[in-house]
C-alpha cells in the first residue's frame, strides 16, 4: 500500500475510534441527533459508538480490512438520517447541513479501502 493511503487509513482509524469513544463520554449531543421515530436512543447510541470502535480498529487489520470498511459505509448510511434529522432541526453544535456533505467524503474514504 502506497504511503499516502497507509497513513490515510490510519488516520481513518482514528477518525472512528476517537468519534466511538465519544460516543460514551458525550452521550447526551449523539442522543440529541437521534430522529424521534427511532426507539432506544440511549441503547442505539452506545451501539453505534460500539460499532465505531471496532469498525476503527478492524480496518487496520489487512483480514478483515475489506469487510470493516464496508461495515463503515453501512454504519454512515445508517446514521445519515440522525444527520438530515440533527440539520433539518437546528440541533445545535451538530454542524447543521454543512455536516451532510461530508457523510460522501467518508463514504468515498471508507469505500477506497473495500
């Protein structure tokens, strides 16, 4: 793998391992973001946060690489309605609709290590 993308899947490593332990140490700003018409918000928060985390670490395993990746593109697509919900309600500190863009870049990052 050339140097470039090695240190970038680090960097997404990282990204996902940071972004699940958050999950614990912050639970109040991700259960804000959850759409009223989920159930469990605390329950589905700590298991995305989960999710991050080992998806994070995964990655870095070459094994299990293809799979963890595609299991980062699935957990984005199946947060991206707490992202539209968090922006079309003005949740604040959530980025608003800036932040749904970026949902594509780490799709497009993930997917580059399928």
């Amino acid at each position: 793998m050339p140097p470039v993308k090695q240190a970038l899947l680090v960097g997404m490593s990282l990204f996902y391992v940071a972004g699940g332990i958050a999950h614990f140490l912050k639970p109040a700003y991700y259960v804000a973001m959850m759409p009223p018409f989920l159930p469990w918000h605390r329950g589905l928060v700590a298991v995305s946060g989960v999710a991050e985390i080992a998806l994070g670490l995964a990655v870095l395993v070459p094994a299990l690489r293809p799979w963890a990746a595609w299991g980062i593109v699935a957990l984005l697509v199946a947060v991206f309605p707490a992202n539209v919900y968090a922006a079309i309600e003005g949740i604040p500190g959530t980025g608003g609709y800036a932040r749904l863009p970026f949902q594509a870049l780490f799709i497009a990052w993930a997917w580059w290590y399928t």
